[in-house]
C-alpha cells in the first residue's frame, strides 16, 4: 500500500551548505491518497458494526480486538484516523494513545466509547484525540465526527505542503544568493542594509551582522561617495535603473582580498534597482528600499591599468615610451607657448653599448640600461621627462627653461654620470654618450621638428668623435643629412630584412667544378637598389655597426649551408670575411662557434678570411685571434696576400691554412708566356709552407691559363662565375651534382 512517505517519491535529501532538509521533513499524506482508517474495540459486534457501515466510504480500514493488537498495528503499517474505544480488557485506550505520542505515529484520534467519566473524556484530549463520541452514537454523529477529523488533516496537510515548498524555496533562493560570486544586498529607503549575501561578508571582511543596520557609506570609499549615493539611492526599475555604476567599496584589513591586491578597498561594477509595492496601504509609500548587486572587478581594472601602461611605457626600463614622450612634448609646447617660455629637447645615444651588449650579453645590457636610466633621471628636475625611443636611445623635454644654458649643464650632468664605471654583476663596463639639443622655439615650434633637429644635433656629434653634446644649428642639417640617414637606414636594415647573401664560386680550374664559395653582403635598398659592401661596410665599422651585421651574416650564411646541402647534396666548403673589428670584441669565437653548433654545421667547412693587414699591426695579438679561431675547428685563409708592408716576415708564424693572391697581381698578367715574378713567389711560398692557394679576380683566359701552368688549380673571378644570389648558386650546383 502507498504511504505518506512517497509523497516526494525522487527526493532523497537536499543539501544547501550545512542544512539537510529530506525526508524527515515531508508531510504524512497527501490529498489524492485512500484514507486509511484502524478500529480498535474489544467488543466484535461493535467492530463488526463500524467496519459495515464505514466500507460504504471506501476507506481502507484495519481491525484490532485488544490494546495489544492495536500496538502491533501501529508498530507495523500507519494511519491516518483511528477510532480508538478507551475501555480495552488488556489495556486502557490511554495507554494506546501514549505508545502513539511516544513513537511520534503521525495520526488522528476519536475516542469512541462507553466510559461517561469526565476525567477519561480530558485525559484523552490531552493525549491528542480530536473528538469524543459516547456509545451509543448515531450514523450521521459518527460520519460528521470522521469528516471533520479528516478535513482537519486535509488541512493541515495542505498548510504542511505549502510550508514545506516555502521553505525549500527559501533556502533554494538563500542558497542561490549566498553562493553567488557577487555581492547582494538590499537597503531600507535611508540607506541601512537589511540583507547581505554570505559573498559580501568574505570579500568585505565583516560578520553580517556587522553590515544589517549599517548605512552603506560605512563601505563606499571617502572619493565615491557622490557616485555611490545615486546607486544605493536608486528608486528606478527597469532599463532606467542603475548600470554598470563603478565605485571603490572600503575592506576591512587582512581580508583575503586585500592581502591579494595590497590594498583595503575593491572595484565593484554595481546594478541597482529600486524596489516597489505593487499595493500599497492609502498614505504608505510604495517604495520599500534598492536591490543591488556589485560584482569585484578589482582584477579586470588593474590589468587594464597594466596593459594602458605598458601601452606607454618601456617594459624594461619602465619609462615613458616614444607614444608618451611625443604626448607630453605637445603639452608641454602648449604650456611654453602659453608661458612665453623656452623648452629644451634632447636626444641621447649612448656610446658603446652595442660593444657591451653584444660581447657581455644581452641580460648585462638590460642591466645597463637600467642603471643608465637611474642615473639620467638623478640629473632631472620633477617636472621633466625623460623616455626610452628604443636601443640605446633615449630623449629628455626639458620645460620652462630661465635661460637656454640651463640645457647645456643637464647635458654636462648626463655626460658626467656616464662616464663613471657600470658595475654589471662584477665586470666594469664603460660608455659615453652622445647627446643633441634642440629648443623651442628657435629649432622648431612642432614636436616632429623638434625632436628632428636633436637628433640631427646627436649624430653631428658622433660624427666628431662621439662623447660630448652640441645645440642644433641649420649649418648641421645638410652635413649631417646623408651620413644621419644613411646610418639610420642601415641600422633599419637588419630589422627590415635588406639585406642578403651573395656568393662568388671558387673553382678549381682543372675539372671546372665548384669546391668552394665566398660569402659576400648586399644591402638591397629600398631606393637606391642593390648597394656593394665597398660601400657600406666602412661606414659600419665607423659607427659601431660591424658587430650585428657580423651576427646577421653568420646566421644567414649557416642557414644557406644547410639549405644547399639539403638541396644538392653537396658540403662545399665556404669563405667567409669578418672585418678586423669584429675580432676586436671578447667571444666573437664563442659566437661563430654557437652559430655552426645551433645550424649543425660542420666547422671544417667554413674558412674565416681575414685581411693582412690585421697581421701586421698587431702580429701577437693577431697570432691570438686565430689561434682561438683554430681551436672552435674552422680555419683562416689570409685575403689579398701580397698588398701588405713586410708581411712576409711574420707569415711561418700565423696558423693560417690559406692565402689567396689578391687580384690587383692577378690583373697584371696579359701573356701567357709573360714573367710575373711576384705571383709566381705567391705560388712557391704556398707550396713551401703547404698552405691551401687561391687566385681572386681572374677575369681572362690568359690569366686562368698561367695561373694554372705556374701550379695555381683554385681560382675565382668573373672568368667563371659572378657573386650571385643562393637560388642561382644553387641551380649550378645541382647542375654539377649530376
């Protein structure tokens, strides 16, 4: 049979936080459920009696014909009435009644009995029967008696049933709110909380009942207290309603959120809405109080705050970057125009610092940069800025000047403090600096003009010698023009991708067949087309330049080893120039050694060329060098033998394993059957020490033809191939291979 347990036949037990509520808290019966009835009487005829005449209700009715019995029912099935006679031969009906108020049986009892007393009559209703009926009772008394009994627990059990969804409404709702990842809560139309959700407490720091009675100001920040009124305030519903209102709410100290952030406040994003009785008492306002809820956005903020700011400023240095200096540069020649005042502009590239980055690594030149910075900004007033272009470039605006010499002793001051040692994690280090001046508004009233003609101003400095500062002047614009621009264009070159490898075959003039190639630079201008390296090497080495550029090439020379050894099969060997310079800076070894490792490229196929006159300027120091270049397993071939002055004299003692004769001897031969005694020493000399040999700038048959019978095999020059590009290069070689 069903029970009153299978009211919520799918709920087992509902959880919400710490509180259970299941199926010890659902009501008994239900409505549409058979009423079931338990006549207890020790008189058969009696029972036999009630049980005709109530089958006719359609009840579902048990029978007990003792106390006993009656005990054993309760104990094993459950009803909704019983019609209980107190006088039982085995036990008192009140003692029936006090196993039920003792096991809790949930039921109804009408005392149908004989016993007249008054006292029986009060015990009964005491112990909870709902009526009395004295024998002899009529049909209709009976049948009222059972009708109003049960209409009372129809009742009841409807008022059970709308408690019960009450309560688990409220507690869905309540579980809802407090676990909800905002704040909510609810004030009283003068602004005193009356409900705060469990989020508020933990984020906010207070116990709730802290906060029920408080005014809200006691959480709003001192500076948002005229925004926050309007929101706490809001008396709209709908869409005109507060929205997205942002305010600073106070914390209190040592709150999870304030140690996270280091601070006692959060960003909240608040929605308010008023709240209103749809009907209202005649005098009573409908306005009840504001509903809000306030999410965190403290963490959004400050990440927008990081990303504004690093859209600004330079991430290592954390100066203003050159969108910011170019903004506070037109601000301040607003303000001098203003003023009538003079402003100064600077540009400054430090001297050296490539030679330092690039020899101590790029780690101590971030560190460089930053103790550059320090010192620059201890020379500067409050209200002067100084920011990083980028590099080693940095530009200072220098406002309200008293007079324009006040310029000159900051510059003085810069030059100062950096030629004093840079300590970079125990190696000392050394810089200068170049620095241009220009003022508004006798060097140009606009920021672009402004910041042109200091740098115009800088790098007419670094054209005289680097190390000092110097105020524009019109005289510097066209001198300095072409050598400014050409440097900036060739710094720019690298970054732009202008420049490329070309290679010179070397060939051996018997079979014809390439066994080596000389690498050699192009610079493809955007403008002036394909530039030669007699070009612009020089002015590289005379500007600091040489080092990237060396860094460029080694890359992009392993890089096309490794593509025409995938493509033709072929390891030929390769010639590569480094200008004097570059074996000038500490671990230029390290570095080709680091390049050949990272292309996997075998260092026995390449050949560092390096010219003769490095031999003889400084013959120990050069016997170093290329000693430290034999020891990474490349080796050196000595470019345009022949040129130099007594160079003869130190050559058994260089570890060199090449000479190549240079071509302005190669271009004197004009008979084959001639007599060309310096080539033909070149050839003897080679041969007596068993260095490798190469002819540079053969351009005839005649001179290939005596080269080659004077013993001279290896030869290049525009006679067999022209310097040209990888992908021709390439398609000669897989024309060899097969």
């Amino acid at each position: 049979m069903p029970t009153t347990m299978n009211l919520f036949p799918k709920i087992n037990k509902l959880t919400f936080g710490d509180n259970s509520f299941g199926p010890a808290h659902l009501p008994v019966a239900a409505a549409n459920q058979s009423t079931r009835l338990l006549l207890v009487d020790d008189e058969p005829r009696v029972l036999s009696s009630l049980l005709e005449l109530l089958n006719h209700r359609h009840f579902d009715i048990d029978t007990a014909g003792s106390g006993a019995e009656a005990l054993e029912r309760l104990t094993s099935a459950q009803y909704d009435l019983i019609l209980l006679d107190l006088s039982l031969e085995d036990m008192d009906g009140h003692h029936v009644m006090d196993f039920i108020n003792k096991h809790r049986i949930e039921t109804d009892i009408i005392i149908v009995s004989g016993n007249v007393r008054i006292d029986a009559a009060i015990g009964a209703l005491r112990r909870g029967a709902h009526d009395f009926l004295r024998k002899p009772f009529s049909q209709h008394e009976l049948f009222k008696t059972i009708d109003n009994v049960l209409t009372q627990r129809r009742l009841r059990q409807t008022n059970r049933d709308i408690a019960y969804q009450l309560e688990l409404s409220e507690r869905t709702y309540r579980y809802m709110v407090d676990a909800s990842p905002d704040i909510i809560y609810m004030v009283e139309p003068e602004g005193r909380f009356t409900f705060v959700n469990d989020r508020a407490c933990q984020m906010l720091g207070y116990d709730r009942r802290e906060l029920i009675g408080q005014h809200y100001s006691v959480l709003v920040h001192e500076e948002d207290f005229s925004r926050a009124r309007y929101a706490f305030n809001e008396r709209r519903s709908g869409d005109r309603a507060s929205r997205d209102v942002e305010l600073r709410m106070v914390c209190r100290p040592h709150t999870p959120h304030a140690e996270n952030f280091n601070d006692t406040s959060m960003i909240v994003s608040l929605n308010a809405t008023g709240m209103h009785l749809d009907q209202a008492d005649p005098g009573k306002p409908k306005y009840i109080g504001t509903y809000g809820i306030a999410r965190d956005i403290t963490a959004r903020k400050q990440a927008e705050a990081v990303i504004l700011h690093q859209a600004y400023h330079d991430v290592l240095t954390n100066l203003p970057n050159r969108l910011l200096f170019r903004d506070r540069l037109g601000q301040a020649i607003l303000q001098s125009r203003r003023n009538g005042s003079e402003l100064a502009v600077m540009f400054i590239d430090l001297d050296r610092f490539k030679l330092v980055n690039d020899t101590l690594g790029h780690d101590k030149g971030d560190e460089l940069l930053l103790q550059v910075t320090s010192r620059l900004k201890g020379c500067l007033r409050k209200g002067d800025t100084l920011a990083r272009q980028g590099g080693d470039e940095f530009t200072v605006v220098l406002p309200d000047l008293h007079v324009r010499d006040d310029a000159r002793v900051v510059a003085d001051k810069f030059l100062e403090c950096l030629n004093l040692p840079f300590d970079l994690a125990g190696q000392e280090a050394f810089i200068s600096a170049s620095i241009g001046i220009a003022v508004f508004p006798h060097d140009g009233e606009t920021v672009d003009e402004l910041l042109r003609h200091a740098d115009v101003a800088m790098y007419q400095i670094k054209g005289q010698g680097k190390n000092g500062q110097a105020f524009y002047v019109e005289t510097m614009e066209d001198a300095s023009q072409q050598q400014a621009t050409l440097e900036r264009s060739l710094r720019r070159a690298l970054e732009r991708n202008e420049l490329e490898m070309y290679y010179q075959p070397q060939v051996d003039a018997v079979s014809g067949r390439i066994c080596g190639v000389e690498a050699l630079m192009r610079w493809n201008h955007p403008a002036r087309g394909v530039v030669l390296p007699d070009e612009f090497l020089p002015f590289a080495e005379a500007h600091g330049l040489m080092l990237p550029l060396a860094q460029w090439m080694l890359d992009a020379v392993c890089r096309d080893m490794r593509h025409w050894r995938g493509a033709t099969g072929r390891d030929i060997k390769l010639a590569l120039n480094l200008s004097p310079k570059y074996l000038d800076y500490p671990g230029y070894a390290e570095s080709i050694s680091e390049a050949l490792l990272r292309h996997d490229i075998d260092p026995a196929r390449v050949e560092v060329e390096i010219s003769e006159n490095i031999c003889i300027v400084n013959p120990e120091r050069a016997i170093s060098q290329l000693q430290e270049l034999g020891r990474i397993g490349v080796s050196v071939a000595i470019d345009d033998f022949g040129t130099g002055y007594s160079s003869l004299s130190y050559l058994h003692r260089f570890p060199i394993h090449t000479i190549k004769i240079d071509q302005t001897f190669v271009s004197q031969i004009v008979d084959r059957d001639g007599h060309y005694p310096v080539v033909l020493a070149m050839i003897s000399i080679s041969r007596g020490l068993k260095l490798n040999l190469i002819a540079e700038g053969v351009e005839t048959a005649v001179q290939a033809e005596y080269l080659l019978a004077n013993g001279c095999e290896m030869m290049q020059g525009h006679r067999f191939h022209r310097p040209m590009p990888l992908d021709a290069l390439l398609a000669i070689l897989r024309t060899q291979h097969h």
